[in-house]
C-alpha cells in the first residue's frame, strides 16, 4: 500500500528550497530516520521516494512524497502518514494535496459492508413493517420527490419499493421523524372549548406529534427513538466520508463498528417484534397518510387540506346538533356518512357534494392505490378545488 502527498511551496520564501532541506524538515519529529530509500517510524520500517522541481515560471517549488508499506504495519503506517501530514501544514502557506491514500482505503474498505448490512437491514423492517400492516399499495404512491427527480428515478422498479432507491438518511425520517395524527388547528379549538381547569391527557395524545418509532416499536424494543435517530446520523455522516473518498482511518472504522453494532441490536429486536404489532383500521390511515405527505411537498398540502376539510365538516355537523361532540377516532373517519349528512341537511349543495366525492377518490388514490399515479400539477389543480369547498365548508361554519 502507498501513500502520496504533493506539497507546493512558494519559491520566494525559505522553507525547504532543496530536497536534502526537505529530508532534514521531515526528520525534525524525532521518530523519524530517513536513510536513502528506507524510512524509519518508531519500530516500523518503510520505502520512501522523494521527487522536487518547480513550475514552468519558476514561482513555486513542489515536493512529491511517497511513503510505500505491507498491511501488516497498517496502524504504524497510518500514524507516520498523519505525523507528515501534521509536519506539512506547520506552515499555512504550503498546499498539500493528498495524491494517493491507501490508508483510508483499507478503512473504507472495512468499513462498508457494515454500513451495506446495516442500511439493508433498516430497508428489511421498514418494508415488511409497510407491506404487513398497509398492504402493496403504498410502495408506488409514495415515492419521494426528490428521487423521482433523480437519475435513479427511470430504474425504480414499483414492484419492489422505492426503499431500495432511497439515499441512507432518507430512510432514518420513516422512523424517526414525528408527525401528529390531528392538526394543531383542532388543538386549540379543543382548548377553547374546555369548561374545566384540567384535561385528560387521553383527550390530547393524538395532538402530541410521535413518530412512527415511537408509535409501534419502542415499548417492544426498549429503546427511544433519539438513541438511534443520533447513532444513525453519526453513521450518515462515516458512510459520506467513504463514498466521497475522504481521508478515512482506524479510529473512523472504530467508530463505524461501534455504532452500527448498536443500531444493528435494536433492528434486529425491531423485525423480531413486527409479528406482534397489531394496528386499528385509524392507526393504519394514520400511518399511511403520514407516508404519502412526506413523500412530496404538495401531496403533503393536499392531505392536509383534506383532513382540514374531514374536521371542518365534522364541526359543521355538531353545530347543527347533527353529529354528537364527542366522536370517536373510528366515528370521525367515516367522511362519507358525514357529506351524505351535509347534503340531506341541505348544508352543502350537490355541485359541493359531487366535488367532495371526487375529491375523496383523488384522497384515496394517492394514499391508497398502486396503480394510478398523479403528476405534481394534477395534484396541485386539485388542491385548488379542495380550496374552494374549504371556503364553502369554513363560510358555513361561520354562519
């Protein structure tokens, strides 16, 4: 293995204007010896090649070292590489470049199937966790904007999951991000409306925004979702430094090991609990409405505006004492009932409803179906007709 560094010096300053002054430079730390082709480094002995010369205007120096060793002195090698390099920068004026690294190769290259396994791993819960509860459907709505927009995007292929095309911190915010399951709007109406000085904290859980760790894996796993959220940011952060070629050693490869040993753990005791988490039929629309939203920007409006315009119907209703106050999570997914109501009690007219119900199939398709798919403006363009039935809905609960 080698390691390569070109040093550019200014010709017009003092440091090291021959190539003996650049050896006695070197052998200013005291740990190393250099003897023709021979380097010495503390026990370990090493190849050394040294090449000097200047630009065609001679207004710089450059000096090209190469430092050659076996794997089997890898970690001396490595610190020899790091003691030279802290040598080269002793001066700030010298730019040094690293031409060959076959340190940080060797750590990469250790490094990476951990990193593989691992991300697979995340890939495996998270897939059959999805295809288990909510079913196929949500593999081909879902796919994020970003990497439709990606060169990747033209290979997906919809039978499998997007999962397999999603980058490494991508698939850490379908665990870890925390979403709430009724909008903070609701919150405060429900405060506004309280006649006593305390509440139940029943009465406000599903205002607490969780994320999806934290919903269906923590008390099984015994384990917070931050513990991983950070250890699988830090890895993000190890896993960039290989793919981009960054200078990468044996404390980095230490580091990798530990982390995804303890991310590995919980994983592993996540996919072991999957076949004993049990969903109600809200929990589901929750979780995969949740899914569609963050799968593009303006999904995510268009499910907000709709699940706006589920409650401001349901307020509709309870105003007119058509619906009782106190609805159930289960009572208050039944939309359909809830327009069939506005119709029959002429709250809304039939063009409103007519609109709803279409709007409710273009709800059902993004969050539901797998083989139907809208474009970004389609779904802007509906937004824009859920806007005008929200203006219908919000003037007659203002009536």
């Amino acid at each position: 293995m080698k390691v390569e560094y070109l040093i550019i010096v200014d010709s017009g300053t003092s440091f090291c204007k021959t190539k003996q002054s650049f050896k006695s430079f070197l052998q200013s730390d005291s740990d190393i010896k250099i003897s023709g082709r021979d380097l010495s480094y503390k026990k370990g002995k090493f190849k050394y090649e040294l090449q000097d010369g200047e630009n065609s205007d001679s207004s710089h120096k450059f000096f090209h070292i190469k430092l050659y060793s076996d794997e089997k002195n890898i970690e001396n090698f490595s610190e020899l590489s790091r003691s030279i390099k802290r040598l080269l920068h002793i001066n700030p004026a010298n730019s040094i470049q690293t031409l060959w690294d076959d340190v940080s190769f060797y750590y990469s290259n250790k490094s990476y199937p951990i990193v593989y396994e691992l991300e697979n791993l995340m890939r495996k819960l998270i897939t059959k966790f999805m295809l288990t509860t909510v079913g196929l459907g949500w593999t081909k709505e879902t796919i994020p904007e970003e990497l439709k927009k990606s060169s990747r995007a033209t290979k997906i292929d919809t039978n499998n999951n997007y999962l397999y095309e999603t980058d490494f911190i991508q698939l850490s915010n379908f665990l870890f991000d925390e979403y709430r399951t009724l909008d903070i709007s609701a919150l405060i109406k429900k405060i506004s409306e309280l006649t006593e000085d305390s509440v139940q904290v029943s009465e406000i859980s599903d205002f607490i925004p969780k994320s999806n760790w934290e919903r269906y894996f923590q008390e099984s796993v015994d384990c917070e979702g931050d513990y991983l959220k950070n250890r699988w940011e830090k890895l993000y952060k190890l896993r960039c430094k290989i793919a981009h070629n960054n200078a990468f050693g044996k404390s980095d490869f230490e580091q990798t090991s530990k982390l995804a040993s303890e991310v590995k753990t919980k994983l592993d005791a996540a996919i072991q609990a999957l076949d004993t988490i049990h969903m109600t039929e809200e929990d589901r629309e929750d979780l995969v409405e949740s899914v569609a939203m963050n799968s593009n920007v303006a999904i995510g409006a268009f499910i907000q505006k709709w699940k706006l315009l589920e409650r401001l119907s349901i307020d509709l209703l309870t105003k007119h004492k058509l619906l009782n106050e106190q609805l159930s999570k289960r009572e208050k997914l039944h939309s359909y009932k809830h327009r069939v109501l506005l119709i029959e009690n002429k709250l809304i007219n039939a063009t409103v409803f007519n609109k709803i119900q279409d709007l409710n199939k273009v709800r059902n398709v993004i969050v539901h179906e797998r083989e139907q798919y809208f474009t970004e403006t389609e779904i802007k363009e509906f937004s824009k007709e859920l806007d005008k039935v929200l203006e219908v809905i919000s003037d007659k609960c203002s009536e």
